[in-house]
C-alpha cells in the first residue's frame, strides 16, 4: 500500500509545486501589467492636477477689489471704482465717482457706452455754492476742479467712432454759445487750432469691448495764462480753456449725452455745497 501511495504523493508535490510557480509568475506578470497602468493613471490624474493648479492660481493672482468699493451701471452691469487714481507723469488727485449712465444710440437704444463722472471733490478751491441748482453745481465743479469721464465700450468700436461723436458734440456747443453769446470771436479763433488737434489725436485701430478710455480735465492753473488741458490717455493732450470745460460740460447739456449719466449726477450733487 505504501509503495502504491509514495507515488501519488511525489506527484501530488510535484504538482502543487508547478501550481505555485505557475501561479507566482501569473501574479508577477499581472503585476508588471497592471504596474504600467498604474503609473500612467497617476501621470494623468498628475497632469491634470497641475492644469487646474495652473489656472485656479493664474485666476487667484488677479487683483480683485471688493464689490462694495464698485458701483455697477444697470443698464449694461459695466462696475466703476468708486474712487480713482490715474497714473501719471505729474501728480494728480484722487476722484471720487458722482455718478454712471449708458449712452445709447438709435431709435433702438442700442448700448454704446457706459461712463462713469468723477470729480476731484477734496479740492479746497471747489467752494460749491450750496444754494445752486443741481446744473449750476455741476458746471460749477466742470470749471473749477479736475474732473475724469471713464468710458468703457459695451461693444467693440473704433476710436474713430468716438472721435466723431465727440467732434459733433463741441460743434453743437460751438453753435450753442453763438445763441447763448457766450463766446466772444477771440475765443472761438484760439479753440480752432486745438479743435484740429483733438481730431488727429485718435488712432484708426480698434477699441475693444470692456477697454476704458480716460479723458481728463486738469484743475485750472493758478496763472490766468496757462490753459487747461484735456488729457486723453495714452493719446496725447490739448490745451485751450473751451475746448477742454466744454468738452465734459457737453455730456451734461439738458438731458445729456447720457441722460441716465446726467440724472444720477444731479441727484447726487443736490446736498453738496456749504
């Protein structure tokens, strides 16, 4: 009987023997299998984590001011800082917005531009008449401290565009002031030249959607002799009293460029004065 079990035995070895070497390599070779799609998941899932990585800090690296400092005009959701500092050669002061509006064009009403009043209010030289309407308020301040008009396209446009519409504006205060006999010859002789002027200052490239362009009334010089100049950035600059007071006053002429501009400015200076 041993003899006949001694056999079997051996073979029975053998065989768990061979099955385990079998199985050992079968494991081995589904590791080194398995091992490759592994590493590849990882090096996708890597990847993948470094792009997102890449955008959410390129996102959080973006300066951000918070949504109370910002005043958004509702007809177009353009926010306007509520104060502003622009860069400059020569030092200029800190405006503080008056007022935001839409400017449409068209029976349509179609949204060209939203633009943004602000005013250097902190100058000691302002002395706003306290018993002054709301339009004598306004032109008060137009002449006599530095003020900014922000305007920020809600389409893209042309500078071209704006230049025409801005040289048709001077030309209705032009005629206005020959109604009103505001203007004496002389006066109209020296806007010529800075008229031409202000016409060759805009470039024929596009302005994009979004794309602010600041114009700039300086506060009057205390020489009787000097100018004030309109400061259009990046652009260049004229210098002539009219052209520069008129310019800005134009957006507030009866209903205004902007009316929606006009009316926020005027409830908003009502309480100003002393």
């Amino acid at each position: 009987m041993s003899q006949f079990l001694r056999p079997l035995a051996l073979f029975s070895a053998s065989w768990s023997r061979s099955y385990t070497i079998g199985r050992t390599r079968t494991l081995k070779q589904s590791r080194s299998c398995i091992k490759p799609l592994l590493w590849g998941a990882v090096s996708v899932f890597s990847a993948a984590y470094a792009v997102q990585s890449t955008a959410t800090i390129h996102l959080d690296a973006e300066p951000s001011l918070p949504d109370s400092e910002f005043e958004t005009d509702p007809a177009t959701s353009i926010a306007f800082p509520k104060t502003l500092r622009i860069p400059s050669k020569f030092p200029l002061p800190q405006f503080s917005l008056v007022g935001v509006g839409v400017r449409t064009v068209s029976f349509l009403g179609i949204k060209v531009y939203s633009v943004g009043f602000y005013a250097d209010l902190a100058n000691p030289n302002l002395n706003i008449p306290v018993t002054a309407t709301p339009d004598e308020k306004i032109e008060h301040i137009v002449r006599n401290t530095a003020c900014v008009l922000r305007i920020v396209p809600t389409r893209s446009t042309s500078y071209s565009h704006l230049r025409d519409g801005f040289m048709r504006a001077l030309t209705a205060r032009m005629q206005l002031a020959h109604a009103r006999a505001t203007i004496t010859p002389a006066e109209e002789a020296a806007a010529q030249s800075p008229l031409r002027e202000l016409k060759s200052l805009f470039p024929t490239t596009a302005l994009s959607k979004g794309t602010a362009l600041d114009v700039v009334l300086v506060a009057p010089s205390r020489s009787p002799s000097r100018p004030r100049s309109l400061i259009f950035r990046d652009m260049g600059s004229v210098e002539n009293d009219w052209v520069a007071e008129e310019f800005v006053l134009a957006y507030f002429e009866g209903n205004g460029i902007s009316p929606p501009l006009k009316k926020t400015v005027a409830e908003r200076v009502r309480t100003l004065g002393k």
